[in-house]
C-alpha cells in the first residue's frame, strides 16, 4: 500500500497507460485525482476505482490550458488537502512533415506534451507536500523515431531534459523529478498511429501492456525509488537495446 494517504493527480487517466497508473495507485491506497481531455473516459476510470473500495474524482481537462490545469490542481487541494503525486500521462502526436504542418498544429503539440509539464510543475508544486514525486510520460521517440513525427519527438526530449532540471530545483524539498519512456505499449495511441498502421513505425519484438508501465510508474512515484531523481527509465522490452 505505497500510496496510502497520498493524492495523486494523473493526466490522461481516462485511457491506456494513464488508467492502469490511476488503477493501480488507487488499489495501493492513492486517492485519485483522475484529469482527461474526455470527462467521460475519466469518469470511467473513476467508477472502476469506487467499485474496488478506493477514493477518487475525474476532472475535465485540456492539459495544455492553464486554466484547466489549476483547476484540477484545485480540485485536488479542495477535496484532498493537497498533492503528493503528479503523473503527467496525458499526450498527443501528428504525422505530417514539418514543412507542411501548420504552426497551430506544432504548437498545439508542444503545449499539450510539453507544456502541460510546465503547468503543472508551477500549478502543482507549490500545493505538494515535501516527499512528493512527479512523473513525466516520455517516450522511446525522445530517443530513436520515425519520420513525420518531429514535434512529437521534440517534446518528448524536452520532457526529459525538463525532468533533470526541475529535478535540482526540488531536491531541497525532496520532491523528485522522474521520466518514465515507454516502447510500444497495447493501447489506442499506439495502434491508432498511422506510421504503424503503415508498417513505417516497425512494431518488432514486444509489445507492453498498460499494467507493465503502470507498474513501472507507481515504483518511480513511490518511496521505493527513493534515491531515483533526475532520472528517465527506459520501459519498453528492450526496444532501445535491438541494433
Ligand atoms: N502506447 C504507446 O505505445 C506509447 C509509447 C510511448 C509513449 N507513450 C506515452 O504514454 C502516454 C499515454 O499514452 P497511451 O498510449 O496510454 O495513450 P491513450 O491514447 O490510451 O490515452 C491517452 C489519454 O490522454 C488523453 N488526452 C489526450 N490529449 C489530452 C489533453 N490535451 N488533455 C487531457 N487529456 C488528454 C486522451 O483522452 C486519453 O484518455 C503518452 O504520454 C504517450 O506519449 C505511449
């Protein structure tokens, strides 16, 4: 029970990688703050953590506006006191090239993916209790990627070096600063993807399911990684490690 007495806000919860970190959270004693872009989705999630005994709310939220990102940190303080735990889950990508995208679409992007880190790194810290974690989302595509998904793949790196940098400026608070870069994980995002659909993204070797990843995160926010900080673990079946 890793979480007990702990709010924990996790982003795109309504879905995928970010329902199985809140289910999970949830069973161990978290009390859920459940954010997605689809209330219903997070509502969903909710429901499954009320039917197993556990404590949590969904909010609406379009995680790269401001307004919507303090008022789930809001939400959070109103129904729970204050924050333990941020899981920024929540992401988006496109698949045209960079001369051709609009700048609408890359800024929409890097505000969703990027962004909301910021947002909820100023939002969110100042109402978290010291011993608190927050984990980023990134991606094997802040590594290695495919064509026509640069802003993707720049958000994701950034998220890494954001991850390192706010790691130092909460150390004396000991809230840590972790990033977890999935591989190919079974969920919507993965099998919508066109470059995967079109056999341009190889999906080779093995495939995550959300639990794997869930399980991974809930280890990185919890105080068994208690000396991880700064840190990116690399999930994804040895993906990376393949020549
Ligand atoms: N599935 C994979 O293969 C894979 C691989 C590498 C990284 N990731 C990363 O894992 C994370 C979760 O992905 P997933 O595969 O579980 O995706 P998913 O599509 O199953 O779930 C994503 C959830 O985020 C929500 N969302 C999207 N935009 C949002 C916004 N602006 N505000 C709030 N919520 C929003 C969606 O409604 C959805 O519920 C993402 O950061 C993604 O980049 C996934």
């Amino acid at each position: 029970m890793r979480f007990t007495g702990k709010t924990c806000i996790v982003t795109g919860a309504g879905s995928g990688i970010g329902r199985a970190t809140a289910l999970q959270m949830a069973v161990e004693g978290g009390r859920l703050v459940a954010a997605d872009l689809r209330l219903e989705s997070a509502q969903a999630t909710v429901d499954q953590i009320h039917s197993a005994g556990g404590e949590g709310l969904a909010v609406a939220c379009d995680v790269g506006d401001s307004t919507h990102v303090q008022a789930v940190v809001a939400a959070a303080v109103k129904a729970y006191g204050s924050v333990d735990v941020i899981v920024n889950d929540a992401a988006m990508m496109t698949f045209t090239p960079i001369v051709e995208i609009a700048e609408a679409d890359f800024f929409k992007v890097i505000a969703t993916n990027l962004g909301s880190v910021f947002l909820f790194a100023k939002y969110g810290v100042p109402h978290m209790n010291d011993g608190g974690a927050i984990v980023n989302i990134s991606s094997v595509h802040a590594h290695r990627t495919t064509q026509n998904v640069v802003p993707y793949a720049a958000s994701k790196g950034a998220i890494e070096a954001f991850t390192r940098g706010l790691s130092l400026e909460l150390a004396a608070r000991k809230i840590r600063v972790n990033a977890v870069a999935p591989g190919a994980v079974d969920t919507p995002m993965l099998w919508n993807n066109p470059n995967v659909k079109s056999g341009a993204e190889k999906i080779t070797g093995a495939v995550g399911r959300p639990e794997d990843l869930a399980a991974a995160i809930c280890f990185i926010a919890s105080s068994d990684a208690a000396f991880v900080n700064g840190a990116t673990l690399l999930v994804d079946g040895g993906r990376l490690a393949q020549l």
